[in-house]
C-alpha cells in the first residue's frame, strides 16, 4: 500500500493506542488530509475521522486523528471491546491520481 | 436516512462480464460525487472508481479500460460494469458517496457513507 500502517495493534481495557499512518511527499506530504475508517468484524467500512482531524456525528471523543509532515495517527483512548476492528487511513495521492488507503490495521483489546 | 444497496456480484468465469448496481436512497447520485471501492477477501481497501456529479469519471489504473462507472438520475442508482475479469478482481464491492472539498487545483475526497457490499468471484 502507498500509505503504511502497522499490520496490529493491540491493548487493555481502558488503556490508549494510536495507529501511525506514513505517506510520502505526493500524498500527505503534498498537504492531502487524511481520513481513518473503521471496519467491525463482518461490516462494512464507517467514516471516524474526517480531514485529519473531525469526528462525524456519533463517533466517541474517545478517537481522535492528528496530521504532521509525511504522516498521520490515530488515537483511541478508553479502550472497549466494541473497538475491536481494523482501521484504514486514506488520502489522496497525486502521482497515482487517486484516492489511497493504507493496509489497516487490525485493533485487538485484550 | 442515507442509505446505498448493492447487487449483481457472483461467480464468473476470468474473461467474462459483470454489472454491479447501487441503489441509493436518502439523496440524489446526480447531485454528488460516488465511488466502488473494493476489497479482496482477507485484505485491505482498494479504491476502484469515481464519478463527479458532472460526470467526468476516474479509474484505478488496475481496472482502467476494463471497468466503467455511470449512473443513472431517474432511477437514482450507480453502476460498475466490469468487462474482462481476472481472478484478482475477486472481492467485495462497496458503493460508497463522496465527499469532496477544496480548489480545482487540489480536489480533496473522503467516504462518507458505504453500502454492504457485494461480493464477485472470477473463477474457473
């Protein structure tokens, strides 16, 4: 994938994680914002951040994104076990002339 | 309430053909960006295509000439005919409405809803 992400994760009940997301200078290098899905066992993939940074309506302030440079993260804080899942950033790239996606991630709470 | 329905996935031999139909309701495809996303079993997402509400239209390079995605305003539903497939067009389709924002000069795009998906086979 042209973004890369850790392959796992993982962590307690309650504890913090974050989920990197590392691109290069034609994606979000360039200044392309980044945006992180959530995919539940089963389902289909739900938007959790928007432009780096914003929730949809629904979505816990539990997750939050940030972006610096070539890369980005996520973080979850209070983790539960509903958030159990894999978590894809994307972005656009503009040597590909299309939208991208890192490889996910798959979140496992212990 | 938004909502996106896909059909038309199953199981097809390499070399043939395949129309996949999104049915969408909640809001109106001609008024807004849609693309096909995909994602082959056990694997990441993989961005297919796009359509602008004008119409221009975007492909992936590793379905460019193969595939191709249209609409249709009266019935309010998307499309993906795809033509010539391999065993690694074998996946999951997903409908999925587009948001885009920014200029001309960097047009940014984000999912903002997805459907279930639809899954199709090539195999021999």
């Amino acid at each position: 994938s042209v973004l890369t992400q850790p392959p796992s994760v993982s962590g307690a009940p309650g504890q913090r994680v974050t989920i990197s997301c590392t691109g290069s200078t034609s994606n979000i290098g360039a200044g392309y914002d980044v945006h992180w899905y959530q995919q539940l066992p089963g389902t289909a993939p739900q938007l959790l951040i928007y432009t780096n940074r914003n929730r949809p309506s629904g979505v816990p302030d539990r997750f939050s994104g940030s972006k610096s440079g070539t890369s980005a993260s996520l973080a979850i804080t209070g983790l539960q076990a509903e958030d159990e899942a894999d978590y894809y950033c994307q972005s656009y790239d503009t040597s590909l002339r299309g939208s991208i996606f890192g490889g996910g991630t798959k979140l496992t709470v212990l | 309430e938004v909502q996106l329905v896909e059909t038309g996935g199953g199981l097809i031999h390499p070399g043939g053909s395949l129309r996949l139909s999104c049915a969408a309701s909640g809001f109106a495809v001609s008024n807004n960006f849609m693309s096909w996303v995909r994602q082959a079993p056990g694997k990441g997402l993989e961005w297919v295509s796009l359509i602008y509400s004008g119409g221009s239209t975007y492909y992936a390079d590793s379905v460019k000439g193969r595939f191709s995605i249209s609409r249709d305003n009266s019935e309010n539903t998307l499309y993906l005919q795809m033509n010539i497939l391999r065993a690694e067009d074998t996946a999951v389709y997903f409908c999925a409405r587009v948001k885009e924002y920014g200029t001309i000069y960097h047009r940014e795009f984000y999912f903002d809803y997805w459907g279930h998906g639809t899954l199709v086979t090539v195999s021999s």
